[in-house]
C-alpha cells in the first residue's frame, strides 16, 4: 500500500493520505471507546482500571493528531 502511496500524482497521494488519516481516526475512536468501557467495567482492580483509562487517553491524544494532520491536509 505504501509503494501505491508514493506513485501517483500529488492530487491522487493527497486523496489517499486523506482516506488512510480518516480511516486510522476511526479505528482509534473505536480503540478508545472500547478502553473506556472496559475501564468502567473494572471494580477490583484500581491498577488494570487506571491503564485503561491512560490508554484511552492515548488514543484520544493520538486522534486529535490525526485529525489536526488531516485537516492541514485539506487546507493545502
């Protein structure tokens, strides 16, 4: 997919880099959503409870830069 990337024209590489940020927003939301639920879910255990939320917190952190990326994309 990589090599796909880098031969096409810039209109064509820009359409794709857009497709793979928007699809990698998705599947960290989804990544999140599912650490925090499984944090809501831990009652006995404050440690494996409070990794779930950090790692939630780093898709959150990791989604907004995709989503900054992508819209630095759009504005070129």
């Amino acid at each position: 997919m990589c090599a796909n990337l880098f031969n096409r024209d810039k209109g064509e590489e820009k359409e794709k880099l857009e497709e793979v940020l928007e699809h990698s927003i998705e599947v960290e939301e989804d990544l999140m959503r599912t650490y925090l639920i499984a944090a809501e879910r831990v009652h006995d255990d404050e440690e494996l409870k409070e990794r779930l939320e950090n790692f939630a917190e780093g898709n959150a952190k990791r989604t907004k830069q995709l989503m900054d990326e992508l819209n630095e994309q759009n504005e070129k």
